[in-house]
C-alpha cells in the first residue's frame, strides 16, 4: 500500500503547534471522505437531534410567554407532559448524536492509520456500532465524574476532565473496555498532565471562539427582537423562543456547534497519540520494524 504526499503520521511525538496544525491539516486533506462519513453515518442522528431542539425551544416559549399571563385560553397550551416528551427527546437524541459522532471520528483516524490514508467505509461504521454502548457507558462515567467534582470545586473537576478527555482514544485505539481506559487515562497522562491542560484549552478556546463568530446573528437577531437596540424594550418581546427566524438560527448555531466539536475530537486524538509515544514509543518501534521492508504498491 502506498502512502499519500499528504498523509498525517498520528504515532509520533508533538509538541503544541504541532497538533494544532497538524489537526486543522487532517481536516484540510480529509476534508471530503471525513465529513462524509460523519453525515453518513451520524447525519439522520443529527437532524433529529435539530429537530428535538426546535422542538423544545418551542416548548419552552410557552413558559415565558408573559402576554398568556391572565389568558386562561393561551396558557392551555402549555402541558408538562409535552415539557417532559421535549426534554426527554432532546438529551438522549443529542447523547446518540455526540457518542456516534465521537465513535465516527475516532474510527475514521484509526482505519486511517491502519491503511495509511486509505480509509474503509464498511471497517469505520461497523467499528462504530460495535463500540457504540462502550461509549455510552464510558461517557456516563466521565460525566459523572467532572460533574461531581465540579461540584465539590471547579478545580477538581479541571483535574479529570484532562486526563478523561483523551479516556475515549484510549477505548479506540488501544482497544480497551470502558473502566479499564477510565482507569488508564491517568496512566498515561501521568507526568504530562499542565501540558496537556494547556494544549486542550488552547484548542478549546479556537473551537469557542469559531462557534461564537457562527453565534453572533442569533444574538444579535435576539437584541433587535428585544428591543435593545432601539430602547424600546417590551416584556412581551422576551419570548423569541416561538419565532421561527430565532428557531431557525439558533439550529443552524447548534450545527455549527456540533460540527466544531470534531475539530476538538481529532486534537484530542493526537494529543492521545503524543502522550502514547512518550509513554509506550508504539510508533517509533513499528517504524523500526518497517525499515528495510519493501513498500507495497
């Protein structure tokens, strides 16, 4: 198998300028067969998790909808069940849509470095599905424990999510079940932990500021539907959450959003790979093996 001019070598060291541009370098030349595969395979979880998302934002706008106050014929369309249907649809199809997306990009590098840039659709969407409730679970796990340390203190929380965040890799990559790369996570990042924390808040602090720059026409659209702007500020215009052009933008926001966020899965793929080298030097001896081996066309 020949190896393309452009491909990304995962297995090897980097410092922080490195994985940053070697992650927007990844996107760049993948570009086309990796979102397509995203949408393939995620897409109709990503529309009904759009919809759900209108749904709710449609929902809710009952609650603030101050001109029903007194009405009792306008606050009959209010019903906690519909309240708790819209909640419901929302949180579990954006955790399908988020945990697919994750098991997409992970196996996509992975079937990208096992054939050298020539990546198998069949090989990344069945490794998907087959580790579709591994991710689950080690979601659960990881969510838990931020939160909970979140709770106690920010800091603590700080202090697992970064060796945690790279636990999903873990899973992967070194085919590990969901405890034992939870457990192996802090292994890993052991020694390396303020390095990592820094390379992670950059790339989140990129990622943020992109996802505010798609964001700003849904505020600004809200400000002017308020009345900020022009001073004239009216209670009964704080409800924008049943106007369909606010719908409409807020959605797309989501979208945007949702597809920042791979930008953040495949960074936190090298940063796995970085660590991994240093700890296990995988691909410096397989590169070693390799040497003196004739290349396949």
């Amino acid at each position: 198998m020949q190896t393309s001019n452009n491909y990304i070598e995962f297995k090897k060291q980097r410092e922080l300028g490195e994985i940053l541009s070697d992650s927007f370098g990844f996107i760049r030349n993948e570009f086309k067969p990796f979102f397509s595969t995203i949408l393939k395979i995620v897409g109709p979880y990503i529309v009904i998790m759009l919809i759900s998302m209108g749904f709710y934002m449609f929902t809710i706008g009952d609650i603030f909808n101050l001109s029903a106050i007194g009405n009792p014929t306008a606050t009959q369309t209010y019903s906690p069940f519909i309240m708790v249907f819209a909640i419901l649809a929302l949180i579990l199809s954006s955790i399908a849509a988020y945990v697919l997306a994750q098991g997409t990009v992970l196996h996509y590098i992975k079937s990208y470095i096992n054939n050298k840039g020539a990546v198998n659709y069949d090989e990344i969407r069945q490794g998907v599905y087959g580790s579709f409730w591994s991710l689950i679970g080690l979601g659960i796990l990881v969510g838990l424990s931020v939160m909970i340390g979140a709770i106690f203190c920010l800091i603590p929380g700080i202090y697992l999510a970064v060796p945690l965040s790279v636990s999903f890799a873990i899973l992967v990559f070194l085919k590990k079940d969901a405890m034992e790369s939870y457990q192996y996570s802090f292994t890993l990042i052991k020694e390396n932990w303020w390095m990592t924390f820094v390379t992670l808040f950059v790339v989140y602090i990129i990622v943020a500021i992109a996802t505010y720059a798609f964001s700003l026409p849904t505020i600004i659209y809200t400000w002017i539907k308020m009345g900020v702007f022009s001073g004239e500020m009216d209670a009964e215009n704080f409800n924008v959450f049943n106007d369909p052009i606010y719908l409409l933008l807020n959605i797309l926001s989501t979208l945007v959003r949702f597809l920042m966020n791979i930008i953040f899965l495949v960074s936190t793929s090298l940063i796995f790979f970085n660590l991994n080298e240093k700890k296990n030097f995988t691909g410096t001896f397989e590169r070693i093996e390799s040497l003196g081996k004739p290349s396949e066309e």
